[in-house]
C-alpha cells in the first residue's frame, strides 16, 4: 500500500519542477488539510491541494495538469503515516507533465530530513543539486524596524490633517477620529561571503543562500564575496533564475579559492555605509592569514555600527569543532551569534536568525 506522505511530496515535487511555487509553508498547509480530510478520496486530494499549493491563477493549469498525471486513478487508503519510498512523474519543458511510462524515484519525506542535516561537502553531485534546489525555494522572512516615515493606523497619535480634511468634506462637522503611526520597515540585510580556498566546499552554497535571501527582499540585501578583495555580488544576485546569477556570480569574483584576509576586507567594507543599522552575515571559518588583531579591531567597530552581527562557521556543525583559530577567537567577543552553516537545517537556522528569532529558539 503506498505510503501517503510521501506520495503527497512527490506529488509536490512535480508541482514544484512544473513551476508551481508550492513552498514548504504551502506543502505543511496541504499535509495538514489532508490529516482533517479523507487521503483516499481522490476528491478531496484535489481540493486541498488546489487551495493550499496554488498561489495564484497561473498555477492551475499545470497543477491540473501534475494532478492528472501524478495520480492517475490512483487511490491511498489509509491514515497519513511514515515515508516510503514512491515515484513521481517528470515535469516538461512546457510546465506540464511527461508521459506516465516515463518516472523517476521521487525523495520520501525521511530521506529529505537525512538530506537536511547532511554537511553540503560529503554530498554527492546530485545530492547536493537537490538541496541547491531546496535553497531556491526558501524564503526568508525579516526582521522589521520602525521607520521615521508616519502612515495611516488603526491606533497610535491623532492626525490632525486627516481629521481636518474629512471635517470640511462633510460641513465642518468631524465625523471619526483619524490616526498615524510610525511605518514598519524590514531590517537591512548585509551578508559577507568567504570565498577563500579554506572555504571552497562550501562558498558555491553559500552563494546560492544568499540568493534567496536576496529574493525575498532585493531592496534590503546586499552580499559581498571577501577573500583577498571585497566585491559586492548584489546585482548579480538580482537576476531571478539561480543559475544564471551563480554564473555571473562566478564571473564577478577575481580571488575565488585564494588566501584569507578578513581584517582588511572588513576594514574595506566598513568604509561603506552598508553596516550601519544593518544584519551582518559573515560567512567564514575563521582562518586569517592576515593579522587577527586588526580582524578583532574591525570586528569591535562592526558590533558598534550594525544592528547584529551573525558569524556562520561550516565547521560549528561538528560537535568537537572549538573556536580556536586566530580569527574566530579575535572576532568572538563582538558576535551576537555563532551558527553552523554547513547544512540545510543550519541554512534554516540562520533565515530563523534573519527573521528575529534568536538562537536555539522557535
């Protein structure tokens, strides 16, 4: 008896190749609608997918289409249990679906949560093509901050203008109070990526994460590549397909897979603006060529300009792994968090951090 669990990922895995944006958000609303509906009516299958993996009227042809071809008469019988393993139908080139003889393992829900806390350099090829095309569906929410910039609100200080432009439409006679309040905005982002040779199993990842994090708010994120030059990589991440930005991406930098020298960089990058009232996001394992001092004073006025300072260390993912590199222990002292940044879980983590949550938190 097929599993439904993961037969309903697979299912929005084709969705997703079709060009569905079913997002995680999306898939647990779906998982959650069938646990109160009946899984083995493919009627209801339908429906719950329709209204919670859509998210726009461009999307229903093609799940028509997936749905169709995906199940194919078949029906799943019985409670939502543990993954196994099932097939899925390809998409085509067109955003339909291949012929039904023409299938492919699909990932089950275990082996995606095997893959999310696999380390991204023990990965093989396709492996890590995978969870290249997880990073481009995630999106990651942002912490907000008040803007000096008033607008209409339900409550806050009374706004004299409006009650006084609606008093003289209606005779002079105030008919409601009206209010503003200060504006919502989302904190800037800044992220730093070491693309230095130290850090060569990990920087095309890393890239791709902050892709997404560019995506989901291109207006407040700005990425730069340090390694023996600072390069700011934000308009090359602009570009909406995650290929074409990782091949201008790979253009753009000069020093891929050379020396260290985060102190000078970091010294380059404060000289911009960029930090003040920012997240920064280093992206480093911690090994300096250059003078760890001059990394720890840079690192001392970073903590006083910017809002936050995240250090994201691949290495931190190994339980034995202990800061002790020159860099790492110069730039301790001023990070508000030290995160791992070697897996998919961790990539999770560190959106978590961008959204406001802090560390070891939900």
């Amino acid at each position: 008896m097929p599993d439904v669990v993961s037969s309903m990922v697979g299912f929005v895995r084709t969705l997703r190749a079709a060009g569905v944006a079913a997002d995680h958000e999306r898939t647990r609303g779906f998982l959650t609608a069938l646990e109160n509906l009946d899984a083995g009516d493919r009627k209801d299958v339908y429906w719950a997918g329709r209204l919670t993996l859509c998210a726009g009227p461009d999307d229903l042809p093609r799940y028509d289409r997936c749905f169709a071809a995906y199940f194919d008469g078949r029906t799943f019988p019985g409670p939502v249990g543990p993954a196994a393993t099932v097939t899925r139908y390809v998409a085509s080139p067109d955003g339909g679906c291949e012929d039904p003889g023409e299938r492919t393992t699909a990932a089950t829900a275990s082996t995606l949560e095997v893959l999310r806390s696999r380390d991204v350099a023990t990965l093989t090829p396709e492996e890590r093509a995978e969870v290249h095309r997880l990073l481009a569906l995630l999106r990651t929410a942002r912490e907000t901050r008040v803007s000096r910039r008033l607008t209409a609100s339900r409550r806050g200080s009374l706004d004299p203008r409006r009650i006084v432009r609606e008093a003289m439409r209606r005779g002079g006679e105030p008919a409601r109070l009206r209010f503003r309040d200060r504006r919502r905005k989302p904190r800037r982002v800044v992220l730093l990526i070491d693309v230095s040779g130290s850090m060569r199993a990990y920087a095309d990842t890393l890239l791709r994460l902050a892709h997404a994090v560019v995506r989901s708010a291109p207006r407040a994120t700005e990425v730069f590549s340090a390694g023996t030059r600072l390069t700011r990589l934000t308009a090359e991440l602009r570009v909406r397909d995650a290929a074409r930005a990782m091949d201008q991406v790979s253009a753009a930098i000069p020093d891929w897979s050379g020396g260290t020298r985060l102190g000078e960089e970091l010294r380059a990058f404060l000289r911009l603006p960029d930090a003040r009232g920012a997240i920064v996001v280093i992206a480093s394992d911690g090994w300096e060529r250059g003078d760890p001092s001059l990394l720890g004073a840079q690192m001392e006025r970073l903590g006083r300009m910017a809002h936050r300072v995240i250090w994201v260390n691949p290495h931190k993912g190994d339980p034995a792994y202990r800061p002790l590199t020159g860099g790492m222990r110069a730039a301790l002292p001023h990070i508000d968090d030290l995160v791992a940044g070697h897996s998919l879980a961790a990539y999770e983590e560190l959106a978590g951090l961008l959204a406001g949550r802090r560390a070891g938190h939900a």
